[in-house]
C-alpha cells in the first residue's frame, strides 16, 4: 500500500513538473490563444501552485521567476514525501 503511495506522489510531482516546463514554454509563442483547450488545462493546473508564488516573488524585469522557484520547491517536497513514506514502510 504504501509502495502504491510512494509510485502515485512521484507520478503526481512529476506531472505537475511537466505542465508547468510546458505551460512555460508555451507562454513564449506568441499570438498563442489563451481559449486553447491545452492553454486552459494548463493554466488550470499550474496556477493554484503558480499564483501564490507569484505574489511573493516579484518578477526580475519582465522575466517571471516564480516557475523556478516553484519547480525547485516541488522537487523539496516530492524527495520529503517520498523519503517520509518509505521511512514509514521500513519501520513497518
């Protein structure tokens, strides 16, 4: 069960991961309609994580920094979940 948990937190960061390297990317085409069905997935997706971070990193000039920031962050808590849940298997 928890080899399930550990598999599904590591699957979860790393598609969260995905979307928003993409959502990034994305944003650098430009004329790029924001009513695109992917656009709004993505947007939908990253901006609960995205916004937050947004309003307390102030971009540098015109570059958003808060994507770095949030990937780095996501990373730190993906490796303590998962450490935490196989600390939590071995003990059993």
């Amino acid at each position: 069960m928890i080899l399930f948990l550990v598999n599904s937190v590591d699957l979860f960061f790393n598609l969260l991961t995905w979307a928003i390297i993409i959502r990034v990317l994305l944003s650098w085409i430009p004329g790029l309609p924001p009513y695109n069905p992917i656009v709004r997935f993505l947007v939908s997706v990253t901006d609960p994580v995205l916004e937050p971070a947004r309003r307390v990193i102030p971009p540098i000039g015109m570059i958003d920094i808060s994507p770095i920031v949030v990937l780095f962050v996501l990373q730190l808590v993906r490796e303590f979940l998962i450490r935490f849940l196989l600390n939590l298997y071995f003990a059993l």
